[in-house]
C-alpha cells in the first residue's frame, strides 16, 4: 500500500482520488475548503487538506511525505506545479493538460532521479498510448483522433456540457490548431474544417480542427500525417464560432458603466452555469483513433480503437471522470508495481510502446468497464 497525495479536488481530481482508495493510503487537496468537506463525507476513506498549489514552498512541503504525487489542477496552474513537484523530487502522474511543452522538464527529472508520466488521460493520453504501442509494430504513415464528451440531452443553443471550467474549454476554441500534413506541421484556427462524422449509438456528430496532438507533434515527428479533431454536437461549433468573431472571448478589458471586465470574463461567467454538468447528468465520452501503415508482411492495414462510455449509474460517476481519471490511475499503479521505472518525463506515448504496460493499462480499464474495442482492416 503506497501513500499517495491527489492534488485538485475537482470532478476528475476527486474520481481518481476515490479509485486509488481501494488499493492506497489518499490524501486529496484542493484550495476550496467547501469541497473537501463534501468529498470527506462521501468518502470516509480519504484525508483532506487544504492547499494552495501556488505557494511552492507550501506545495513541496505538503507533498513530502508521500511516494506519489497526482496532479489533478486546471491547466493554467499546471506547468508550474508539475515543475514543484519535479524539484521537490517526488514522481508524479499528471493530467493537468497545460498548454507548455511537458518534455522541457526532462532534464530535471531526469536530474532529481524522478518518473512524471504526463498527459495522462483520455486525450491527450489514451490516443497517444495507443499510438505509441502501434508505432513499435507498424509503419505508420496516418494517424487520426476523433475525441469528444458530450451531454446525453442535446440543449439549445449550444448541445453541449462541460465537466470543467468554460475557460478551459473555451482556451481549445481560440488556440491555434497544430496537424501534420505531408511530414510537416500545419497551423489553422481552431473550429476550421468541419466534417460530419457518423458514431453507432450516438449517430451524426461534427469534427473540427483543435490543437490536441501536443507532444506526438516532436515524439512522432516521423509519421507524415496526423491530427486530432474534437467531436460535439452538429450546430455548436457555429454557435462558438459567432461568440469568438464577435470578440466574446477577447482578453481585451472594456469599460462597462464604469467597470473594467473582460469579455472573456463575462462570458465565462454566463456559459458557467449554461454549461454546466449537473451531479448525476448523463453523458458520454466517444474517441476514435485510426491508424494506416504497413504491417511486417508489408501488408497496408488500417487499426482502429474505438471507445464510447457512459455516465455510471451505479457508482455516479462522470464518463469523462471515468476515461481520463482511471487513465491516469492505471499509470499511477503501473508505476507503484514497480512495472514502469524509467526516469524522466513521459508522454504516454513513450510508456505505451512497451507491451507490457499498454497491456497493463488496456486490463486495468476494462476492469472498471471502460472498453476500448479494436479493429483491423486490409487495405487494397
């Protein structure tokens, strides 16, 4: 039994605090007092305290006594957490998904004689996993992520929900889109290229452009063609598109009878609530990842991972807590069973391509029924 410390009390932060209990010793923080209170009588089983990420040398003295660290925090405040948490020599599994470069922490880790899995989710995190696993036994020259969570209940005007902050869900709606087309990278707005795309059981959704290929952009550099588009219901992406061009989510301060706000303050303010994720309101998370290459026998084949997962009535918890909390559990134990220990920062690109721990992480998650299902194509 390990003595782990979850860092961020949120929907996902508290999900994998709560599988992570039934194996570990767990200790969840969160700045919000409130919050641990309700988490403490949900679940007797789990200590709590109250910190404040910010303060590094309150930070790394809270995170001393333990053998693991998960950092679970909004992504504006995790490059710098995780960066505490690498001089303070502890290992870490992150999935605070901010917007730097995770790899340039390597040499420190790497210095402080620490293991920081990264990005571990469901994606960035499972399509990377899975990228990586195949990249050791193809010769892969497409790859492809269709990935979005979504309301069961489609709403007006916007068909969508968000288990997180609006503003990091607006953040993926105005940060530049990165692919790879003919080996080289490919800049365009986010919400561009918009294709319909059919999902059994859900039926017709909308893809577009969205900058989530994040570290296969260097680690993976070789492969000629890949992206990543988000998934949402047809007719939001629209209605997004109007909010942004008409200057909603600037960070630019206007006056307003003589208060200074920025739009993007305002707005945030009014989706929180249009968007928010009711406790025990259905949803699901759907993925699909493709990839085109050539097998040993010089054959082309296409494999295909395919993921839908629902909100769980039993245990009411969240699809998208579920797929990228148990994700980032799975790397966490994997690491306690002493199955991963390289020294660094990883991606989980570079923990996938040895068999051993995508087949680690693959059982874990159908052992809390979410299924990833394959398939394999020959292609003429």
């Amino acid at each position: 039994m390990a003595n782990i410390i979850v860092l961020g009390g949120g929907m996902v932060g508290s999900a994998i605090a709560v599988d992570l209990s039934k194996q570990h010793q767990v200790t969840i923080t969160d700045l919000r007092k409130q919050r641990l209170e309700v988490l403490s009588r949900q679940h007797s089983a789990l200590e709590t305290s109250v910190l404040d990420v910010t303060h590094a040398d309150e930070l790394k003295k809270a995170i001393s006594p333990f053998d693991l660290v998960v950092c679970a925090v909004p992504g504006f405040l995790g490059f710098k957490t995780l960066r505490s948490i690498i001089e303070a020599g502890k290992d870490v599994v992150d999935i605070s998904f901010f917007p730097e470069d995770p790899l340039s922490l390597d040499t420190l880790a790497k210095e402080k004689n620490v293991t920081a899995i990264v990005d571990c989710g469901v994606a960035p995190g499972m399509d990377n996993l899975i990228l990586g696993r195949y990249n050791e036994v193809l010769k892969i020259n497409s790859f492809e992520c269709l990935v979005g969570g979504l309301p069961k209940v489609r709403k007006w005007p916007f068909f969508y929900k968000a288990p997180f902050s609006p503003v990091d869900v607006i953040e993926e709606y105005t940060r530049p889109a990165r692919f790879v087309e003919n080996g080289e990278i490919v800049v365009k707005e986010a919400l561009t290229d918009r294709t319909l795309e059919y999902f059994d059981r859900v039926g017709t959704l909308e893809s577009f452009n969205s900058d989530g290929l994040r570290t296969l952009l260097s680690t993976m550099s070789h492969i000629p063609f890949m992206i990543e588009k988000t998934l949402r219901y047809p007719g939001h992406a629209e209605a997004i598109l109007m909010l942004r061009e008409s200057g909603f989510f600037s960070n630019k301060k206007v006056e307003v009878d003589g208060q200074s706000i920025t739009p993007l303050d305002f707005t945030s303010s009014i989706l929180f609530n249009e968007w928010k994720l009711g406790e025990e309101e259905e949803e699901l998370t759907l993925m699909r990842v493709t990839m085109k290459g050539m097998d040993a026998n010089e054959e082309k084949v296409e494999v295909a991972y395919h993921l839908y997962d629902a909100f769980d009535q039993q245990t009411k918890t969240s699809s998208m807590a579920r797929t990228t909390g148990y994700t980032a559990t799975a790397a966490a134990n994997l690491f306690l069973d002493g199955k991963f220990e390289e020294k660094g920062v990883f991606p989980p690109e570079r923990v996938g391509k040895h068999e051993a721990c995508f087949d680690y992480i693959i059982r874990y998650l159908e052992a809390r029924g979410v299924h990833y299902q394959k398939t394999v194509k020959t292609l003429s």
